[in-house]
C-alpha cells in the first residue's frame, strides 16, 4: 500500500499534465506497433547506424548512456533525461570513421541538441548521418564481387520530454530514416538500392535520486528506453526487414569524493525485441514475445566516468555481447570543458581474439549549453 501510494504521490502530482502525457505515451506505442503489423518479413538490420554509439562520452564508456548523467546528447539513449539536464539548453557535433580497417570514405555524423522551454517540458533533435565510399566485395574465397560505388543511410528524429514527479520524467521520440545505395553491374543485383521511408520511435523514463551514503553525497539514477519502433524499411528490390527494436535499461551510481572530485559508475542491459527465428505470419506484438524465450542478442555494457571539477573527464568502460564472439571491447575516453563548450574524445579496444572490423575506432564530440 505503502509503495502504491508513492507511486502516486509521484506520477499523478500533477494529474492533468502528467495523466494526458501518458495517454499520449500509450497510444503513441500502441500506433508505433501496430505499424510493422505485416507478415512476410525476415530477420535483418538494413539500419544498424542505429545500434551504434555515435557520440564520444556513452563510447568511451562502453556504450552506456540510459541512465548517465543528461547531456546534450541524450537524445540517442534516453530523451527523458533532458527534464533534469542543469543548462538549459544545448547542441553537439559527433564525428566517427568508421570501419577504418577494411575501407576508406565510411563516415558517421551525428548533430544532437536539446532546449528545456519550462520547468516541466523539454524538446530534443538528432540527425545522425553515415557515408559510405566505394566498397569492393569479394566472397571467402576471394573472388571479386564487385563494388559498391556510393550508399548513405540517415536518421531525423525529434523528442518531448515531461516531468511526471520530482524525480521522474517521460519522453517519446519520433523518427524518419531512409537509405540509400548504388551498385556496380559487377555486383549479382546491380542497379540503385533505395529503401522506402521509414518511422519509427522511442518511448523512455528516467528516474534519478539525490542519497546520502557512507557520508559522502550521491546520486542514483535508473532509465529505460524501447527503441526503434515502428514501420518496416522495404528496399526498391522488394527486400523488406523490421527496425532493429531494443529494450535497453540501465542504471548509476554517481559519488561526490568531495567538492572537486566525482565518480560515476554505469551499468546497461540491452535486449533485441526481435527474434532470431519466426514465422511470416508473425505479429510484432509476436515478435516481442517470442524474443524473451531464450536470452538471445543479450548485450552487457560497463563504464566508469572521473570528474575532476567538472571540467576534466576520464572514462573506460566494457562491453560485451552474448552471441557474438567479435563484439567485446574496452574502451576509453577523456573530456574537457571550458565554459561552455566542451570537446570529447573516446578510443575503442577490441576483446576478441578475432581480428575484427571495429577495433582502434575512435569518436570526437564537441559540444556547446547554455542557460539562457
């Protein structure tokens, strides 16, 4: 009864805001699913710029980031965090090249900002932009394949997020994707590769709790996010695939050692809300289902964060996924701000004994807030 009562002492504080916010949440999610309700698809990820970190802070902690501290670049892991962010508003610049090792000209951006326009509400955007040069394919044995001349894939999304208690708030995400590509004749398809549009979006909380332990001044924070639902991409091949849904919570635990001095440790749980296996009579409310029988694409990520006057960061972190043997990495990551701007920087180290496509890759981030 005790704990029935809090709960709505804290969501129902102010009943009309906070109860029509999340009847609009509802039916945002139920909309959003009922858009890949079709049959005839197949597992597969047309959209994986979306299950990469893109900004240097969550990298350079192993890719967490729902429940850490808000920054400007929230957006891409918990938009609900903005309500709690202490400038008012903010924008950031990402840059990454990508797969650095096996070809020239791959490229993501990813420009994120957000703006706190009341005490209760705030408004985030990202668009988040991978390039791909030319790419030449070869089977295992080596054979030419062909080439892949151009491709891109894009991401545009926009958020609102609303305080539904002192120390919990809501967001939803709405967000259009699209891709792109041109093949040379020597490849089996050839001809251009373009996706119809795509919609998808977030729903996500944050929960985040000034405590007092072992004398020192902390702060707990919990958040959870499901992301990328919505409709299925269909490429101009008549290929069609789901978005790569995922249900990621995570939590933190950030301590003040003293006025200068502040460590956070972060923890994430991320669960793909697809199945590796179904029938293409399946519906994704199906889908969801069926990819908790087992604890498939269960992916683990670790990261530790040191402020010193909160003007010098240093970071690492690890992360580890279940099911694939060259997706374990460390990583680390440094960061420095000076009034309002801040630059970081964060360097992956691959885990595996595999000589994977990933290692040695490194992000860059600069940032701008203010609180005006």
């Amino acid at each position: 009864m005790k704990t029935f009562k809090f709960l709505q002492k804290i969501l129902f504080a102010d009943k009309k805001t906070n109860t029509c916010f999340l009847l609009i949440l509802f039916f945002c999610s139920v909309l959003l699913l009922k858009a890949q309700d079709n049959s005839n698809y197949r597992r597969s990820n047309m959209f994986y710029i979306m299950d990469i970190a893109p900004e240097a802070r969550a990298a350079g902690m192993g890719d967490v980031g729902v429940a850490t501290s808000p920054d400007v670049m929230s957006q891409k892991w918990n938009a609900s965090k903005y309500i709690f962010a202490e400038p008012r508003g903010g924008i950031a610049l990402s840059y990454t090249p990508w797969l650095s090792k096996i070809a020239k000209g791959l490229n993501i951006e990813y420009l994120s900002g957000y703006f706190r326009f009341a005490e209760k509400s705030a408004i985030g955007f990202s668009a988040n932009y991978l390039s791909i040069g030319e790419i030449n394919l070869t089977d295992m044995f080596g054979t030419d394949m062909g080439t892949i001349s151009s491709a891109n894939q894009y991401t545009i999304d926009a958020s609102y997020s609303h305080r539904l208690g002192e120390n919990l708030s809501g967001g939803i995400t709405l967000r259009y994707a699209s891709t792109y590509m041109v093949e040379s004749t020597g490849t089996p398809n050839g001809g251009v590769l373009r996706s119809s549009p795509a919609f998808t979006g977030d729903v996500s909380f944050f929960y985040t709790k000034p405590l007092t332990a072992f004398g020192k001044d902390n702060n707990l924070a919990i958040g959870t996010s499901i992301s990328n639902l919505g409709t299925k991409v269909k490429m101009s091949n008549d290929d069609e695939a789901l978005m790569p849904m995922n249900w990621r919570l995570g939590a933190s635990w950030e301590m003040n050692i003293d006025t200068r001095n502040i460590v956070t440790a972060s923890f994430d749980v991320v669960k793909s809300l697809v199945p590796l296996n179904y029938t293409s009579d399946i519906t994704v409310f199906e889908a969801i289902g069926k990819s908790f029988d087992k604890s498939r694409d269960l992916v683990c990520a670790f990261g530790l964060e040191y402020s010193f006057m909160k003007t010098a960061m240093l970071r690492t972190g690890y992360h580890n996924s279940r099911n694939i043997k060259g997706f374990r990495y460390f990583t680390l990551g440094a960061g420095l701000m000076y009034r309002s701007i801040n630059f970081d920087v964060s360097y992956l180290i691959s885990a595996s004994s595999l000589n994977t496509s990933i290692s040695n890759t490194f992000r860059l981030t600069l940032s701008y807030v203010w609180n005006r």
